[in-house]
DNA sequence: CTCACTAATCTTGTATACAAGATTTTCTTG
DNA sequence: CAAGAAAATCTTGTATACAAGATTAGTGAG
C-alpha cells in the first residue's frame, strides 16, 4: 500500500498547493510513466482522488483537477463554525493543563513563522494543527479527520484567500483571543469569534473576481 | 457507470439491513460471478464501499463486512445532533409555509406505517426524509449527503435498536414536537430534545451485549 | 496421537492486451 | 479555400493472465 499512498500524498500536495493547477488534465498514462508503474494501481489512485473531489472523471474522455467550488466552501465553513462554537463550549468545562500549553506552544511556533517570506506553508500547517489539537483535546478527532475528506476546495481557497491579502497576523491574533476567552471561561464571545475567525470574507465578490480562472463556473 | 452503480446500491442496502451480517467475507471472484462482470469493475466497487467503511480490506487476505463501530456512532450523533440543532435556530426564522407543510405530510405518512408489522424500513426511510427536508429547507443538503457518507455505523446500530425496543411511537411523537416547537418559535427548546432525539441511550450496556456479535471489538 | 513441515489452494495486487467512446487530424470533394 | 467525412489517435473501461502473500490441508516423522 505505501507506494500507492505515496502518490496519493504527491498529488494531493500539488493540488492543494495549486501546483497542479484546477483544470488540469491527469492522464493516467502520463502517470504511469511519470511514477513508473502501471495504470491499474494508478487507477485506483485517480479513483480516490475523485471521490474526495480533488478531481473530476470524465468518464472516456480524461480525469481532471476540479476547480474551486465556492458553495462547498461555504458549506464547510458553516458545518466548522457551528462544530468548534460547541466544542469550545466543551473544552472550556474539562481542558486540561497540558492541553492548554499544547495549545499555546503551537500558537507560539506559528508566531515565529509570520514575518518569514515564503513560510505560508508552515503557517497553514500549524493554523490546521491549532484547530486538530482543540478537537483532539476534546475527545472529537473523529470528526476532524471526517471533515478532512471534504476539505480540498476550503483548503485552496484559504489559501488564494491569504496569498491577496495579508492577514496572518489577525489570524494569529485570533487564535489568541480564542485561547484568552477558553482559560477565562467566557463561554458567550467564543461563538461570534469562531464564526468571524472561520466564514469572513466569504461571499468576498472581490475574490471571485481575481481568482475567477481557478473557479467553478457552476452557478 | 450504471451497471456499477447498481451493484453498488445492491451491495450497500444488503449491508445496510444486515441481509450480509458484519464478519461476512465478499470475495472478488464469488462476486464477480454473482453479477457476472470481470474482477476490475468490481474491485472498483469494493474500494469505494471501504472507503466509506462498509468492509474493511485486509491486503491479500480479503474483503470483510465491517462490524459496528459505536464509537462511530457516538461521533457521528455528536455531529448531527449539534448541527441540526443549530439548522433549527436557522430555520425558526424563515421557515416557508410551503416547507411545513412538507414536514408534516412526511409526518403523517409516518404515523400510517407504525402500526403495520415488517414496515420498519418504511418508518426508517421516512425518519431519513424527515431529517433531510430540514437539511434542505435550511439550505444544508450538502451537509447532509457529507454525513450520509460515513453513515453506515449508525445506520445499521439505529435499526438493531429499534427491533430491539419498540420505541417507533416515542420516535414519531418527538418529530411532531419538534414541528410544533418550531411553529412557536420555541428555540430554547429545540436543543435538548434533537440531543434527547439522537443521542439517548447510546452507551447502553443492554445494547452491546444483546448484538455483541456484530460490534467492532476495538477499544 | 501430535507436531512440524510441505505443498496445494485460497486470497488480493499488478501488468497488459484489447474494447469502445471522444477527439483531433487529415484528406477528399465541392 | 472551405466544409464535411473518414481515419488515425487520443482517452478511459474491461477482461484476463500472472505474481505474491496468506491460509489450509495433508502427509510424514517422532
């Protein structure tokens, strides 16, 4: 299974960092040269791909990379903020000590990487381990991990979304609020921060306007 | 795509109403010459069917029937019950005439097929329209077609309780309050019986060891 | 009888030849 | 030159032969 997963991995990768660009055509003899192996295994690959829509099956015509759909964006967003209003309720009754200084070393380690050029990676990459720890500690990676098979279209407009326009820096300060409230228990400002910190912006038509060549067209 | 989409649905409604029991073995050859078509399509199914963990694959051994996971379960009413309690808060502000009346005629129509004996799948399709109309009149079919994907555990754990305690009657009548709490605009309400609703007797120790044979012994 | 080893027979995993539809190119005809 | 038809060449879909690991049956030694 490693080598099939490890071409998973490639190609999420370079999907989700807009490497491979939406529209993109995979043609699976071109992969099948490109990792030297054969289409059947590939096949399987392409077929996984599909059904967590990192792409698109034209059935005898070709697979290719789906684009951004904005309502599936929304969808998420939605389904997060109203998860993590009420796991935040959950933690904030039964967090523990070492939860909480796990809690503050990745917010630590994600300040470090903001004034770095080029880092968004990293930054992104603590920013999703910021949210993981709050459901692991609450007893709710299940659903994390759940929501994670769902998530390439959020992933690659999050990341369109902070490429225009710098804000990491309110992200971060966000995520301390977030923290700040969690310790002093004050249960009723969590939920409109999460909802600001998760679905703003999102019916940005500035967005659709600049990144419209990576968009779904539909509707 | 039609012929594998067939075998699909076959296969997952068989699973779906125990018809195959957890544990039961489904070999690729057996199968393909049950639906008479070659090993590739059918592989093809079989993957799709452990993604959405209706078998388990264990590599050159075979395909298996998964056991119910009840922490999958526990998971997946936490999800639900927080979500669709947040899409009736939606829902008490602008929830269309047409909409109740939608609910309603799923209502009665329930009611009509609990007396009738051997008509549980009648009374659990309508349970699923039920909850699905909400979905959709608060604009979240999305979300609800995202669970229905990792949805097998409690499907299967829903049916075995209900032929176990014959609960339809309380069931139907917590569906006619919560139209009617709706109505009212009563949201404080709403909470604790969709909680009640979804997540009652979910660690009921009478239940694991009555069907001890179709759980997942895992943890 | 019991245990260990071997061989046969399961299983899925992979490569590949061929089928069939979609597209593109080329060639013929006006 | 233009337009349309035909053919070549793409694409994925399917069937099948073979590879390789896992299990089981059987056989022989003690």
């Amino acid at each position: 299974m490693s080598i099939k997963a490890e071409i998973m991995n490639t190609l999420k990768h370079e999907i989700l960092t807009l490497s491979l660009k939406p529209g993109t055509i995979l043609s699976e003899t071109a992969l099948s040269e490109r990792f030297q192996i054969s289409r059947t295994p590939l096949r399987d690959v392409l077929k996984q791909l599909a059904l967590e829509s990192y792409t698109d099956i034209y059935p005898k015509k070709g697979n290719m990379v789906s684009y951004i759909d904005l309502e599936s964006v929304e969808q998420i967003t939605y389904l997060r903020s109203t998860l993590e209003k009420e796991i935040l309720k959950d933690l904030s009754s039964q967090l523990l000590l070492t939860g909480l200084h796990e809690l503050k070393e990745i917010l630590e380690r994600q300040k470090e990487v903001i004034g770095k050029e080029n880092d968004i990676d990293s930054f992104l990459n603590l920013d999703d381990a910021f949210h993981r720890a709050m459901y692991r500690l609450a007893g709710r990676e299940f659903l994390w991990n759940l929501i994670q098979q769902s998530n390439v279209h959020y992933l690659r407009y999050r990341r369109l979304h902070m490429l225009k326009t710098e804000k990491l820096e309110g992200i971060w300060k966000e995520h301390q609020t977030l923290l700040e409230l969690l310790v002093h228990k004050e249960t009723e400002k969590i939920g409109p921060l999460i909802h600001h910190h998760l679905r703003e912006d999102i019916h940005s038509l500035d967005f659709q306007e600049n990144f419209s060549e990576y968009l779904s067209k539909g509707v």
